[in-house]
C-alpha cells in the first residue's frame, strides 16, 4: 500500500525487452534506496512494481506487458522521468489518501490552464466506465499522486496544481495527449458498487 505522496522522481536510463517482459532501470537518489531490499514494492507512476536489484544509482523492475498495456509505462522511454514512492509503514503518516498501486485505466491530458508560472489546472479525460466513480472533491490518483478532483464533467474532472506536486512529480511536465495513470480510490469504488448492486436487486424485485 501507498499514500499517494510522490517523494521524488526517478529518471528512465535503460529498457531493456526480453520474452514475455521488459527491465527498466530507473536511477535514484541514495536516500531513496537506502534500506530497500529485494522483493520490496514501489510505486513507478503510481503502478506497484516489485524492486529486482540494485545496480549503481540505478533500481531495477522486471516489467509484464501485461502492465505496459494497462498503464503509461509502456509509452515511457530513455529518459523519462516518473514518479516514486516507496510503500508505506505501519507507522506512515497518511498524506493524501490509501493507494494500491493498481492502475484501472488510462485518462488523457485534454487541457492545461496556467493559472501562474507555480500553478495550473489539469483536464483529464477518463473512460465512462471510470467516470461513473470520479466524485467532485473526492480523491483520484494520478499518476500515483494523490489528489483532490475538482470540476467534473461527462467525459471527465479537473485536477488543480499546487507549487509543491509540480515541484516533486512529473505532473509539470506532462503536455495536452498524455497519457496519465488513474487509479480510482478504494472507498468511493465500493460504496458506488454497493449502490449499483442494491439498485439491480430492487429492480429484479419488483419485475
């Protein structure tokens, strides 16, 4: 488990394909490898990855492409910078909001309004699939930040930037047609489910 509280971004220096999956090799600061053991999770723009090995400054994750279709991380290359984070402890304090790591889809970048040179407002259009749990002000992660959801429309929310997530995540690089990793928040997938399950149950009641 994650909190959606990105620590720092990891810069892409090698992909390398083999049969069935591809490496990547992602290059990080020391505090960030310090104390992490094989096996561990981490969060590569919010998808949960297992930590293979350690090579110089660079962490290494064996990647399905099962899980490059599923997320962005397939459309990363040499040099791309993503998001990191490692998984949370017992004693963590919760920032932003419980996150998996399991990615659900894929939003677009439709519009960037920059509302300063230290703010903007990002459109992310999702799936009507994914839509049916994006709730005004309720929690969204995005790229494995965790965020608040602003204005929402049929299509798709808004997500407003503070200086602090442009500094630290990859969100300030990002440009109209990206592709963004969504990963819906637990709590409001539930109850959404739960209602359509006891609204399917009446109706066939009443038939």
């Amino acid at each position: 488990m994650f909190t959606g509280i990105v620590t720092e971004q990891g810069k892409i220096t090698q992909i390398s394909k083999h049969k069935g999956y591809f490496s990547f090799k992602i290059k990080t600061s020391e505090k960030f490898q310090r104390g992490l053991i094989r096996g561990a999770s981490v969060s590569v723009n919010g998808a949960c990855l297992t930590f293979k090995k350690r090579i110089g400054k660079n962490i290494e994750f064996d990647v399905v492409e099962e899980t490059l279709g599923l997320t962005n991380l397939g459309s990363l290359k040499t040099g791309s910078m993503v998001n990191l984070e490692r998984s949370m402890k017992a004693s963590s304090e919760i920032g932003g909001h419980l996150v998996s790591g399991h990615i659900q889809g894929i939003g677009t970048v439709t519009k960037i309004d920059e509302l300063s040179d230290k703010v903007r407002d990002i459109k992310i259009k999702l799936s009507r699939n994914l839509m049916q749990y994006v709730i005004y002000k309720g929690y969204i992660a995005v790229n494995g930040c965790s965020l608040t959801i602003g204005k929402v429309t049929k299509d798709g929310f808004s997500i407003h930037l503070i200086p602090e997530t442009l500094e630290i995540t990859n969100l300030s690089d990002i440009n109209k047609g990206d592709p963004v990793n969504i990963e819906i928040e637990q709590t409001t997938f539930t109850t959404v489910e739960t209602i359509k399950k006891v609204l399917i149950q009446k109706r066939l009641k009443t038939k």
